[in-house]
C-alpha cells in the first residue's frame, strides 16, 4: 500500500475494472456532506481490478494523522477485502475528487460516508453479478476476501475479477446499497500498522516535495523588507547577478504589479504576502542562498506599520475600533449577575503562535506551453489549483497539484503562497523552479494563531450554580475578518444565562488557522475560569462541571478521565498540582469530547513547571484505528503542551524578534510526560474528528494544576518561569 502518484486516465486503463461514480459537493458542515452524498459528483472514487486490487481515491490529503491508513481500512471492510489489497490515491487534483480542504478534523467524518457508500454500491453490484452467474440468490451468498460463494455450497464461487466483465465502467450509486453493520468489522476498529509509516521514517525519495527534481529545474528565494510595511526603494543587483549560475533577479512591487494585485485574499489571509519582495532565481540551490545574503547588503527599504509591541498588544487590542459579534445575548444576563450570591471576575491572555515547521514552506512550479504542474505539502489541492490559475491567467483545466508530503504544518498549509510564488517565478523564467522559504521568513511572516483577550464574569447562587455568565474577548485578523470567534466560550455548560460576545479587530501581524483553530485560547480561558467559578462556589471542579454538564458524552468522558487518573475531590487548592479541563470539539451530532488532568511540579524558587502527567479520556465516536487514534491524541498533547509552557511570538518595532529556535521555543524530547488515554468508543456512530479536539483541553489543565500547586491561577499563557515566579510572590 502506498501513495501512489498517478492519473486517473492511467489508472482506468486495462479492461475489467469496475469504476464507481457519484456525484458531491463540498458543504460547510461535514454533517450535511454525510446527508447528501449519494446525490453529488465528483468523479472515481473506486477501482476494482480483474487481480482484486482495490485503489481509493480520496480528495482530502493525510498531514501525518493516520488517514490514508483509516480510509484503507474503510475500503477493505465495506468491501471485504484483505487491508493488504487497497491502496489509497490522494491528494493529485488529476486523479481524486475535489472534497475540498483537509482541516477542522472533519476528514473522516466527511470523507468516510461517500466512499462507504461508493464501497456498498460497488460490493452489490458485484453481488447481485454473482447471483447470476451462480444461480443462487441473494441472500444465499457470502463474501470474504473478495470472493462471493454460495452458504450451501463454496464451490460456488466467483472473484471479484471474475465478475467485472461487459460494462461495468460506470456505476451511479444509490445511496441505498446497505451498508456493512459494524458488529461486523473485521478491518475498522483494529490496530493495523500505518501504511505512511514507512515513508516518513525513510524520507520516502519520490514522495517528498523537497526531493522534487524535475529536468531543467533552478532554484528560488525570496528577499523582502526587514520591518512590516517596509517599501523597496533601491537594489543594486550587480554583484548578485555576477555571481556564475545566477538566472534573475526578478523584483516586485505593491502597488503596481498586476500579476500580484490580481490574486485576491483568499481563506486564512493573504496568499502574496502583502509586501514588496525580490526573487533571486539560480542554477543551485546554495547559489540563490549565497545571492540572498548578497542581495540583502545591497537594498534599501523604507518605512514600517506602526502597531504595538509583544508586550503591549493586550492593551491595544482591546482599545481597537472592533465589529462586535453576539452569539448568545440571553435577557436576564445582567439581572442574574447583578442579584447573584457570589461574583467571579478574571482576564485570560494568549499571545500569537507560530506554527514553526522543522522545514519551512515550500513549493515546486513547472509553468510551460499554457499549462502549469505544482509539486506542494498544501491542505487544499484544488484550492491551489483555483488561486495559480488565477495567478498565471490559465483555466483551472490546465492547472494540475500534486500533493507530496512535507513537513508538518497544521493550517499553515491552508495558505498558499509558497505556491503562487513559484508558479509566478516559473512563468516568468518559462522553467521549472523550486521556491523554499528561509527559516526567519517563516517565523516573520508565515500566518501566526491570532493572540487573544478574553474577559469573563461568572455569578453563583446559593446551591453553588451558575446563573448568569458574561464572556467578551477580543480577536484580530489581517486581513480584517468577521467571526464568532467563540468556540469553548459560548459555554457548553448549563448556564441559566449567558452573553457571548466577540470583537473583531484588525490584527498587526499575518494571520490564519493553526491547529484546533480558536478553540485552543476559549478553552484555556473557559476552562480556567470554571475552577475559579467553582472554588468560588465551594466545590470540587469536577463535581462542578458535572453539575452543570447535561450531554451524556460529555459527562461520561469527564467522569472516565477522573476515574483513570483517581481524582481526588477538593474544594480549594490542594498544594498536590493536579488540574482537569474538559471540552467539546465542533457541535451537536458531530462532536467530539476530551479531558485531560495534568498532574505538575513547580520549583518555587524558579517558577519553572514540569509536568509529570497526563491523563486523558476521549470521545470521537466510532474509533477506525485505536493504535493510529493514540498516535494523534500524544502527539497533540504534547504540541498543545509546549503552547502552553513555552511559545509566544515576540515582536517590537515593526518586526518579529522570535525568528529562531533559540528565540522560539518549543517543547523538548526531555520535557515530555507520561500519557495515559482512555479510549471511549461508539462503534455505533459515525467517526468524528481527533487530532484537533485533542489539542483544546492540555493548557487549562495545566493552568488549573499550577493553580492547584501554588494557590494562584496563571492567566497569561505561555506559563515561564518569570510568571510563575511573579504569581508565587503575589
């Protein structure tokens, strides 16, 4: 099984393959896709080969989560055929359907229905073949392994191949093919090894982006100003262009160039970063870095954006000209909070994150004869596709994206500007070129997590509940985007009554999606906040968020969570650091539930925080590959982790200083604790999201266990030392 690069005109060719279609659009909600599928089209989603091989085609792409793994195991079950015998195809623009961008999680939850559907139509198809050239009805007949034999009598049997001849090319489906029960799974729900394995532990040469060669191909990089809003006013490119192997020296200005003014904002922010730049373009790749540092002593750029430094922008954002958004606004708020026996107050801080890849953005563009080819680790094929065929003036026909793997970047690759760049260098010097970002262009200007203000107000009564709650918070964006902004704030707990409220301000840094999106600053501000709430109240914090949890899921991933880690219940910090927090991931049928309870030591005379443990419980409904599952939630625990102890993007005087792993930090191999999951499944259910959800609850567990440890609640993430020390003194 692999990750096969092909066509699909390649792969239909041969007789005897049973090609299954259907028509899907992308929907907002992976709810209404699962709802609509049998009725939409997007192309072939299925082969079956005369020799019984099985290739999927899915139009989501696999960032490390284990995906092409669950999909496989998908086919091989609705199918029944042998897991070794499917292989998955994702990700090439000219061979998979457009499903849209791979993010929020929803790849399974959108992905799994069609293709479980094309899977059913295709086995009854098939099926109903066999009863014919068998003579034995329907429900006389078995299949295991792709083979169909009769109950009475096995020497009745016919291959799959056997029955894919005459005019089988198309198939619509349905929708009313039944499905296989899940009581019947033999392939979903096992710890199969994950096929992508391989390739990522031996750097999989022909599967990489950054191993990418193709015949004639130079290499690219890309100067732009030192300072935000910086203006090139001079270059003298002499010495550059005197150096042997160097192409071009291509600059480009805003405002003025039409191929860059034509490409408008796009999804998670500008695509073009919205700065003059200058391309050096060589036959090497060390010559156009060389060219770079060259060229970077020899240019003159003036101006800057005034906006505020690291250390002030939580008082300037909430000074901002906002766009307020309510989404809950219940009447008797203000009276509740007035009348209440007991009133809890508290500001949250979380500063701009960096997605920081190990390997920064890049892209491989191959521009000729009116057609363009574009190598890229994107989250959206087709999005790429649209955005370079409207960069380079083509019909998006004539654009093809072939998704490789690359380094790991949850969102950052919802952006696309490692590829529009290429594709523009590669037009203009009519060969191919391989565009890389430096290290210190990533960290300044790739899109960062948006820093957050959340200010919350809580009032009790008497029997300890929660009466009124009142959450504003404050969220910028560049460009300027309107959004609720309040996924975990717009309370999941039974609040009598509630005002949610998001002021949407214009940010000073590039912004976009980064992994779980805004529900990591809500749930760190919400669930610290609910142990303030329910110390205030007297009471034990899991005793209290039970009391105001009514979701059966939910209240039964809390209660899992607390009885793996042997919660103690206390109703007052304890001195032992340990701290739970709970959420919900996305909303009503389609949701995912998580808690974790960090158990931490903090050295009091340094204020540094280790921790030592997490256990956690969670809730994805039907689980497809419980070994991958765990796979996802350590891994996004320790990444939500090192946002919470260590990362903040720090910036002054119109540039970002965190440019560097030494400036930057991160969570380290010794710094990592133990991880103890419990495991809820629902093979009933649909499967939903895991790798986001995981990554909500981490940071207030933790929050909330140094509060448990020294008597006072950090409010500001990343918890240092400096701050923790300063709490211990307060």
């Amino acid at each position: 099984m692999g990750a096969s690069k092909v066509s699909r005109r390649d792969v239909l060719k041969g007789a005897g393959a049973l090609v299954v279609t259907f028509t899907i659009v992308e929907k907002a909600h992976p709810a209404l896709a699962q709802q609509a599928a049998p009725q939409q089209v997007v192309g072939n989603w299925l082969k079956i080969e005369a020799n019984g091989k099985v290739t999927a085609f899915i139009g989501k792409v696999d960032l490390g989560t284990g995906i092409r793994t669950a999909f496989a195991q998908i086919v091989a079950d609705e199918l029944y055929v042998p897991f070794r015998s499917v292989n998955v195809i994702m990700g090439d623009t000219q061979s998979v359907p457009n499903q849209g961008i791979t993010g929020g999680s929803n790849s399974l939850s959108s992905g799994a229905p069609p293709l479980r559907a094309a899977c059913a139509e295709a086995r009854q198809t098939l099926m109903q073949r066999a009863s014919k050239k068998l003579n034995v009805p329907l429900d006389g007949l078995q299949v295991r392994d792709g083979v169909i034999f009769a109950t009475a009598d096995r020497t009745k049997r016919a291959t799959y191949g056997e029955l894919l001849d005459g005019d089988f090319a198309k198939v619509a489906v349905s929708g009313r093919a039944p499905l296989k029960p899940p009581a019947k799974y033999t392939v979903v729900g096992r710890s199969v090894p994950r096929i992508e394995v391989p390739t990522i532990l031996t750097g999989g040469e022909g599967d990489y982006v950054s191993n990418v060669r193709l015949p004639g191909m130079l290499h690219a990089r890309i100067l732009r100003g030192p300072k935000f809003g910086s203006r090139l006013v001079s270059m003298d490119d002499s010495k550059v262009k005197a150096l042997p192997g160097v192409v071009a020296v291509l600059p480009f200005k805003l405002p003025g160039d039409k191929r860059l003014e034509s490409i408008t904002s796009l999804f998670a922010g500008d695509n073009i970063v919205a700065r003059d730049w200058v391309a050096v373009i060589a036959e090497r790749e060390e010559t156009a870095v060389k060219a770079l540092s060259i060229l970077e002593a020899n240019t003159k750029w003036e101006g800057q954006t005034e906006m505020p430094t690291s250390e002030t922008v939580y008082d300037w954002m909430v000074t901002q000209k906002a766009t307020p958004n309510v989404s809950r606004n219940d009447a008797l708020t203000a009276t509740n909070l007035r009348i209440a026996a007991k009133r809890v107050r508290a500001e949250y801080r979380i500063p701009f994150h960096a997605h920081g890849p190990i390997m920064p953005v890049m892209a491989v563009a191959d521009v000729k004869d009116g057609q363009a080819t574009i190598y890229s680790p994107t989250q959206g094929p087709f999005m790429v596709r649209r955005e370079a065929a409207k960069a380079l003036g083509f019909t998006e026909d004539k654009v093809r994206v072939i998704r490789m793997e690359g380094s790991g970047l949850y969102g950052r690759l919802l952006v696309t500007d490692a590829d529009i760049e290429a594709a523009i260098l590669s037009q203009t010097v009519g060969r191919p070129v391989r565009l890389q970002w430096m290290r210190q262009e990533e960290f300044n200007l790739a899109p960062f997590r948006p820093a957050r203000v959340f200010r919350l107000d809580a009032g009790i009564d008497d029997q300890g509940m929660v009466i009124g709650y009142s959450s504003e918070n404050w969220l910028p964006w560049r460009p300027l985007r309107a959004t609720a902004g309040n996924q975990n704030v717009n309370p999941l707990y039974a609040f009598s009554a509630a005002r949610v409220v998001t002021n949407n301000i214009e940010s000073p840094l590039r912004t976009g999606f980064a992994r779980s999106i805004e529900h990591v600053p809500a749930a760190f501000a919400m669930e610290a906040f609910m142990d303030q709430v329910a110390y205030a109240a007297g009471d034990d914090p899991v005793a209290f968020r039970m009391r105001h949890l009514t979701n059966p899921r939910a209240r039964a991933v809390l209660s899992a969570a607390a009885a793996r880690a042997k919660w103690q219940p206390h109703t007052k910090p304890s001195g032992r650091g340990v701290g739970v927090a709970f959420a919900q991931y996305e909303s009503g049928a389609a949701a995912t539930f998580v808690a974790h309870i960090a158990e931490v030591e903090v050295d009091k005379a340094t204020g540094a925080v280790q921790v030592k443990k997490f256990t956690m419980a969670h809730d994805c409904g039907r689980i497809v590959n419980p070994d991958g599952l765990r796979n996802q939630l350590e891994g996004g625990t320790i990444m939500a982790a090192g946002w919470a102890l260590h990362e903040e993007v720090k910036f002054t005087d119109g540039r970002v200083t965190s440019e560097d792993w030494s400036s930057y930090n991160i969570m380290r191999y010794q710094e990592i604790p133990e991880i103890d999951i419990r495991l809820i499944n629902r093979p009933q259910m649909q499967e939903f999201g895991a790798g986001e959800p995981v990554c909500i609850t981490p940071a207030p567990a933790i929050a909330n266990a140094i509060y448990d440890a020294i008597g006072v609640q950090p409010t500001q993430m990343p918890f240092t030392p400096d701050r923790i020390k300063k709490l211990i003194k307060t």
